[in-house]
C-alpha cells in the first residue's frame, strides 16, 4: 500500500508563493510589534493537559488535541479514564501559554511585560475556509499594566500593524464584560446564568434577535428578562460610536452599570481615535462576547469586510496568572488571526514589495566541471551585488521550466551550454 501523500485533514502544506508572503507579513508584524516596545518570546507547542482544561477556554478546550502518556506510563490495560492515559495537550492558543511562562520567569522580567509570542497552536475544530487544524497566531500581550495605557497600546500597535499590510475601512469591535454583566443584571438574570446568557447572545450574528430570544425561550429564562434585554440592543440599533452607546447605557442601566467600565471605555476610544495611524473605525458591539471565560473586562476583535467574520481579537484576562500563582496580575492580549489575513492578501494578489532582483542560471546537465565553476563564480559575483540567483541544470523541457520559474518571479535567464 502507498503511504498518503496528502496532508492530514485541517492541515495544509505551504507552497513557495505563499511562503513569500508569510515570511513578509511576520518580519512587518515584528518590526511594528518591536517598535511599540513589544519583546519576542517562545514557549513549547504542548502543556501539561491540567492548565488547558481549566475551564477558562470556553469551546476551545472540546478541541484540544490530547498526548497520550509514554513508554511505561501508558497502560491501556489498567485505565479506567481518561486522566490514566494522557497528561499533555498540544496548544489552542498562545494566552494559557503565556500566563504560565510569566509566573515561571516573572521574577526575571520586567515590570509591565509587553510580549510578543508567534507560534502555532492546534484545535480540532471543523475546517473551513480560513480556519485550519494547525495555524499561526501572532499575539501580543501587557502583563502587569492595570490601566487602560494596555488597551490603548494593543489596539493601536495591532491596527498600525494591519494598516502597513495594506488594509483600510477595517473595524475594531470593542465591548466591556462588565457591561455585559449589568446588562444581563439590568434584565433581571441570576448571575449564576451569565454564562448561559452570554454563549447564545454570542449567536446574534447568525440567528439574529428572534433566535436569540427563542433560544434564551428554550433555556428556561422568563419573557419578561427576555423582552427587557433584547431592548436594549434594540435601542442600539444602528449606533456604534462609543460615547453615544455608552451614554445610553449609562442612563438605561442606572446603579446595574459600574461607572469605572463606562469610563474605561469612552476613554479608550477617545486615545485610539486622537492618535491612530491606520484607517479603521474603533465602534462599540454590545453583543460581542469573545467564546473564552477568562476575559474580565475589556473585549475586542477585528472585522473585515472582506473576510465577513473576525480577523482577531483579544481582551483582558487579570485572573489567569492567580490560577498558577495565587496572586492575580493584571493582564491584556491581542491576537491577529494570521492565517486569515494571509487568505484575504493572497485572493486579492498581494505582491511582496521590494523583492530582490531574480535571475536563474541554467546549465546543460553535461556541462565541464571546470566551466561549471567559472558559472557559480558568476553567480556569487551577482548575490554580492544584491541579486537573487538559482543555478540549476536544465530540464529536457526547458520551456516549461522557464515557465514555471517566471511564475515564480524570475525575470532574467542565463543560459550555459557545452558548446559554449
């Protein structure tokens, strides 16, 4: 039997052109990143399968791909559950990583720790278009910083970031869990059912504001919180600007709104509009949940309309690092969805600008060896000068080569015969 030559399934292999691409996207990622103060880190593709089934991941802990024990460790004839084969998972995301590594090393870090972490992670999740089984995040993180200088900084540092590939008219999403709260508080919910509220209110973009309520309906909660809350999103129908949804907010909720998240907000909004250098619109979603359970205040993603779903997107998290430690530390990430944002440059044809110049040399396959070594002299003689060179023996079918290699961006071809 032959072995599958096809890639696993959610999996993919990255061809020569979308390589190029990657590689140019990750080094303006870097250097936007490292210019806002950000400091690159690493951390292993597998933890201990204790920090990723907390329940601080939502869904993505369904998706983790679990590691089965080793060598004698693994008993199958003894287990009786699952605890008794696995011990590792492969990685969902970079932030439960990242909390670990901080209270490992924080006594040898500085205070705030702006990290910039880029890396694969893995969920066994359905693949679809933009949405693989393995694929790069790019994440950055202020841990330490309790004001609200960290969303500030993410926001801006990810949307210059976005903007230096090229992209305009895209949105940032933002919303307050603390506002999700006295809303669901305001409407007569038992704090206990937050979660539940939450989970299907994340589902108003697909199902709408009747799914919603019929949903809430089915769940058990009563008509008279499902009809209050709907009518506040009601009544934001049609305003995204911050300062006007809020002040809504403000006055409907009365005493059920902490006024520091309202604050928290305007003046978030307020910064990253004064001093953006990237063309985008900062607007208020009060239905944006973000599906992770460790998010305590401010939440945030990024919209494309090309894309037609989120791009990315982070928040604040101040009560992850206690679960290692015992003491919170105030922290707040942002993640770009990376393998989306390679998928929207390719499909519209992006050109990795200041490409070197590319010149292939091809050499007839009974070309002399002392003539051989003139040819590779030549072609050192043009990489010192900047120039991008491939020395390869000719194919039979010479023409299709070429063509294969103008494709790839060569513009100029040497050609090198016996007879010469």
């Amino acid at each position: 039997m032959s072995l599958a030559k096809k890639p696993v399934n959610g999996m993919k292999d990255i061809l020569p052109e979308e390589m190029q691409i990657r590689d140019y996207v990750m080094n303006v990622i870097k250097e936007t990143y490292r210019s806002f103060g950000f400091t690159p880190i690493e951390t292993p593709c597998m933890e201990n399968i204790g920090n990723l089934s907390n329940k601080q991941g939502g869904e993505n802990e369904k998706l983790i791909f679990k590691v089965l024990k080793r060598g004698e460790k693994l008993n199958l004839e003894t287990a009786e559950t699952e605890n008794d084969v696995v011990d590792f998972g492969m990685r969902y995301d970079l932030t439960v990583p990242l909390a670990r590594f901080y209270s490992n090393n924080s006594n040898n870090l500085p205070s705030p720790f702006k990290a910039l972490q880029i890396g694969n992670v893995w969920r066994a999740d359905r693949p679809q278009r933009g949405r693989y089984r393995q694929f790069m995040q790019c994440d950055i993180d202020i841990l330490g910083e309790s004001g609200n200088l960290a969303e500030i900084e993410l926001i801006l540092a990810t949307t210059t970031t976005l903007g230096r590939l090229g992209f305009r008219n895209f949105q940032i999403r933002i919303n307050e869990r603390r506002i999700l709260k006295a809303m669901a508080k305001y409407s007569g919910f038992e704090e206990d059912a937050y979660d539940t509220v939450f989970i299907i209110l994340d589902k108003m973009d697909k199902i709408g504001l009747d799914g919603v309520a019929e949903e809430l309906k089915k769940s058990g909660f009563s008509q008279e919180s499902i009809d209050k809350y709907l009518e506040l999103f009601r009544n934001m129908e049609g305003k995204e600007e911050v300062e006007e949804c809020i002040a809504y907010l403000t006055e409907t909720l009365g005493d059920a709104l902490d006024n520091e998240a309202a604050v928290n907000l305007k003046e978030i909004a307020a910064s990253v509009n004064a001093t953006k250098e990237a063309e985008f619109a900062l607007v208020f979603d009060p239905t944006l949940v973000r599906g992770m359970s460790y998010y305590t205040g401010t939440i945030f993603e990024i919209a494309m309309p090309e894309f037609g779903g989120s791009c990315g997107g982070g928040g604040r998290y101040d009560g992850m690092i206690g679960k290692f430690t015992g003491n919170d530390v105030p922290a707040c990430g942002f993640s770009i969805g990376f393998e989306r944002i390679i998928l929207l440059l390719m499909e519209n044809g992006f050109q990795v600008p200041g490409q070197l110049e590319k010149i292939a040399y091809l050499i007839e396959k009974n070309y002399p060896g002392d003539k051989l070594v003139q040819v590779i002299a030549q072609a050192q003689e043009q990489r010192k000068a900047g120039k991008q060179v491939l020395v390869a023996r000719m194919n039979k079918n010479r023409k299709f080569q070429k063509e294969k290699l103008t494709a790839e961006g060569y513009g100029e071809f040497k050609e090198f015969f016996n007879r010469d």
